[in-house]
C-alpha cells in the first residue's frame, strides 16, 4: 500500500481557506483526518499558532446542520439543484442515493453495460462529470459509465503506475539460476541447430532466465 503523500503548508492553507472546519479540510485534501492533523499542527500562522488550532470550528460555525447529526441527510434536490454544496459529501454515498430513489439509471449511458459481478452484485460504473465539475449533479451534468467507455471517451481509468502494477507478474530472482538440460533436449537442441555440438556445451545459453 503507497504511503500518504506529504502535505506542504502551502497544502493546508489552500484546505483551511476553502473549508469550514479541520474534518472538512481534511476531506478537501483527499487524506484521513489524522494524517491532515498531524501536517497542520506542524505549521504556524505568523502569530504563533499552529493552522490546526486555528481552524478549528467546534460550534459548527458556517456548516449545515444536517453534517452534525449522522442520520439525517440533506434533500436530493437540494443538492441536484446546488442549495448545498455537494463537497460536504462522499460521491459515492450521494451515487447511491440517486440510484436508490431512480433518479440514476444503473446502467452505462453510452452503451448500456449493466452486468452485474456474482461475487458481490455489484455493476462496474463510475460517475462522470460532463463538465468536471464535481460539485455539479445537475441531471443534465451527471451519468454513470462503464470502465470501457470511461476509458474510451473520458481519459485513463488508472495511472501509469497502478497499470504497471496490475501487469507485472513476472517473477524477479535474485540470484543467477543454474538451468540444466537432460540428454534428450540436448539431442532436440542438436536437432534445431541451436548448439555447435561441442560436448563441453549444456546449451544453458539458449534458455531464457526469464
């Protein structure tokens, strides 16, 4: 598993600026909130204090009410119709919601891919952003696409790296393999030309260690 990338002051400046408290400032960076403390109580405004305690919002200053209490979620309409903003919550939460009320087809809006995984029931799609703005579920901004046709018409569903590993199932040695033949694949190798019959030969050199 990659480590968590480091996070500049630079990084934590930007989330504080464009969030109301340290959870969501967190959530803005992509990182868990126990990794965005750690880096925000290392830097300090020009007052001393460190950026975590300064951000701190414990009232619930500026944040909808509903993101204090668990159990109750915002209306899908107020969100689709951008009353609340749509970063306070996980995507993949609110594409679930809007599958569950109808309000998305699950299915591929290209080419309608639908299959579902015997494992676990589950379809491969992914939302799409028309505008890639992902704060955005206006009806006419959101869809649901296959892996394929993400790929074909969106961009890469993976980085070069995770590609890289996903690929790579050969088998690295450490050491030199000592390979030897048997009397009869040195008589095929005679056979096929590929030794010059010399006795002292194993013929070793034609096999590929990898």
């Amino acid at each position: 598993m990659a480590k968590p990338k480091p996070l500049s002051k630079e990084d934590v400046t930007r989330a504080i600026n464009m969030t109301k408290s340290n959870r969501a400032a967190a959530r803005y960076l992509g990182c868990s909130y126990i990794h965005y403390k750690g880096y925000a109580k290392i830097y300090k405004d020009e007052n001393g204090v460190d950026l975590f305690t300064k951000h701190k919002n414990q009232c619930g200053k500026g944040i909808p009410k509903f993101l204090n209490n668990s159990k109750k979620e915002p209306k899908l309409l107020d969100i689709l119709e951008g009353r609340i903003d749509a970063s306070h919550f996980k995507p993949e939460k609110i594409k679930n919601r809007l599958l569950k009320e109808g309000l998305l087809k699950e299915e591929c809006y290209i080419c309608g891919f639908h299959e579902r995984r015997v494992s676990d029931y589950k379809v491969p799609l992914i939302m799409d952003f028309i505008d890639r703005n992902k704060k955005n579920y206006q009806n006419s901004n959101i869809r649901l696409l296959c892996y394929n046709c993400y790929y074909l018409n969106v961009g890469d569903l993976f980085t070069n790296k995770q590609i890289e590993g996903l690929e790579d199932h050969v088998v690295k040695y450490d050491s030199e393999v000592d390979w030897e033949l048997d009397e009869y694949q040195l008589q095929r190798l005679a056979e096929l030309g590929l030794t010059d019959h010399k006795t002292d030969d194993d013929g070793s050199e034609f096999i590929s260690k990898w």
